[in-house]
C-alpha cells in the first residue's frame, strides 16, 4: 500500500471513530451535560428516572430547557422536587418521553396525536414550519432546538413544561 493511500486510510478510520465517539452519548449523558437541561437533569435524578433514560430505548425526550422550567409558577418546581411530590414529578416527566425514536422527519405532517410514556395521556404535535406540542392544559409548547441524536434516542428541547391533563385538541 503507498504512503498516501495508507494515510487517508488512517485518515478515514480516525473520522470515523471520532464520528462514532459523538454518538456514543445516552439520553442522559447529554441531557446532563447540556447547560441549558441543568434543570431537567436536576428533576430527573428526583423523580430517580436516570437509569431508565440509560437504558437501550429508543426513546424520544421533548426536553425542557431551564427557562421553561423558570416560566412554572415561583415555588412549583421546588414543591415537585420534594420527596413526597416523587409520583407526580415521574408523572410529569414520563408525559415529556416517548417510547420510539421520533425524529423531526419521522413526525407527520399536520397535527397529530402521540402517546407519551405516561399511561393514558396524549400530545398533540404539529409539524409545520416549526414544530409545536399541545399538553393537556391546552398550553404549547414549540421545539426550538430538534434532533439531538444519542446513542439510545433523540432529545427535541422545548420552551415549555408539559402539564398532563385532558386529551389536547389536534386540529389545524
């Protein structure tokens, strides 16, 4: 093998595991490395739901970033961090997980409803010019930052706190 080929064979291998490194990060890795998801890593390790985002997945995370979690109500995000709050931060948290990989691509075009992973609750995501989720407070939330990739699923973050509630209206 010449010189030159052997070089851009080293060249291409190194590309290629550096491009592999990136990918390797869970869920949760880059949720708690992130600065804007400090927050979110915060009420993840309270509601003690770490292990489950380091599982295998796929997973999808509709992410809050720490200015939506600012935007509750003063003193809500420190009552839900309580201990005895535990059910209703998971709940809360589990309503902001799907269980596929839904990238922006894979999401339909139009409003539609979703299944997070919290039992007998829907989302109403609309993909258009942006992409923006009903809760069941009818509140909307819009993804400002889509398709983070990770090893086990892919994180969109989002400017708002999704409430679970009633089934949100899906409809232009």
């Amino acid at each position: 093998m010449t010189y030159w080929r052997l070089l851009l064979t080293a060249g291409a291998v190194a590309l290629a595991t550096v491009a592999q490194a990136g990918n390797r990060a869970t869920l949760l890795e880059q949720i708690t490395t992130d600065p804007q998801l400090s927050t979110l890593a915060a009420a993840l390790a309270a509601a003690d739901l770490n292990e489950t985002l380091e599982q295998d997945g796929p997973f999808t995370i509709y992410a809050p970033d720490n200015d939506a979690f600012a935007a509750l109500p003063e003193g809500t995000l420190n009552v839900l961090l309580l201990p005895e709050n535990g059910n209703q931060l998971t709940d809360i948290l589990l309503y902001h997980v799907d269980d596929r990989k839904l990238k922006t691509r894979h999401l339909i075009f139009g409003p539609a409803h979703y299944r997070p992973l919290l039992e007998d609750s829907r989302l109403c995501i609309t993909r258009g010019d942006e992409i923006t989720i009903a809760d069941g407070t009818g509140q909307i939330a819009t993804v400002s930052n889509p398709d983070i990739k990770a090893q086990n699923g892919v994180i969109h973050i989002i400017d708002k706190v999704l409430l679970p509630g009633e089934k949100p209206k899906c409809h232009m």
